[in-house]
C-alpha cells in the first residue's frame, strides 16, 4: 500500500537559521517558523493562533539558507515530517517533530516586483534556496 509524507508551509522565521555541520561535513541549517490561523468566533470576533515549526535543511540547500534567509522573512517551504526522539542530558527521552525540508523559497511582497525564478522541481538534497513571488506558489 502506498504512503504519502508531504507538507507545504507559507510562514515567517521566527529566528536567523542557524548553520552546524556532521561530523561527516554535510551541512544543516535549522531555523523556526511561525504559521498563524485565523478564525471568526461564535461572537464575530477574530481569533488567532500561531504554531511554530522546526525546519531542517540538509546539503547545499542548508549553506544558501544560511545567507539568504533571516528573522522575519516570509518563505514557502516544501517537506517532510520527520518524529525523533533522543534523551537529554538528564537521561529523560524527549520527543520532536520537524519539517524536513526539500524546498525553501524566499517570498516577496507584491509591490517588491519580480525576483530570481524558483526551481521548477524540488530536489530532496543539493537544491539551492531560492527567491520568489506569491504567484510562483502551486496552488
């Protein structure tokens, strides 16, 4: 039986990514991202909710991340859930989900005008983040 794990997020960094290295030297950059719902209540009033999102970026992708992306930038990002667990330094075993992410595209406002076009197909390592529009989004 076939199985899907896909994600599609539109949201703002919530920190500048942080960029480490394995000790094989393969690069990962992780940074946080905030994706907000809004609702009109029972009473007519809106209400909000955030959820935050830890991205994992892997290879090349991992290094542009790094210099193109900060705190506050919108960004389209294209992935996989990944569940871990690991025991912290008190030997209590922790949980996480993260979005592992294939794509990641740097959204502009609409009055900014046109940037770089994005990779047409996503490529899981070795793809390069890059710059978009809201009209260059699948759907």
């Amino acid at each position: 039986m076939a199985s899907l794990n896909k994600v599609y997020l539109i949201g703002n960094l919530g920190k500048d990514p942080e960029k480490r290295y394995t000790p094989s030297g393969q690069a990962v950059t992780t940074v946080s991202l905030a994706t907000t719902f809004r609702w009109k209540d029972k009473s007519g009033q809106f209400q909000e909710k955030t959820d935050w999102h830890n991205l994992v970026i892997w290879g090349k992708q991992a290094e542009s991340a790094k210099d193109i992306l900060k705190k506050g930038d919108q960004v389209f990002v294209e992935g996989r859930i990944q569940n871990r667990s690991y025991d912290d330094r008190n030997g209590n075993k922790k949980y996480v989900s993260e979005v592992v992410a294939f794509r990641v595209m740097k959204l502009e406002r609409k009055e900014a005008g046109p940037v770089e076009e994005p990779v047409e197909e996503p490529v899981e390592k070795d793809a390069e983040v890059t710059e978009g529009t809201d009209e260059d989004l699948p759907f």
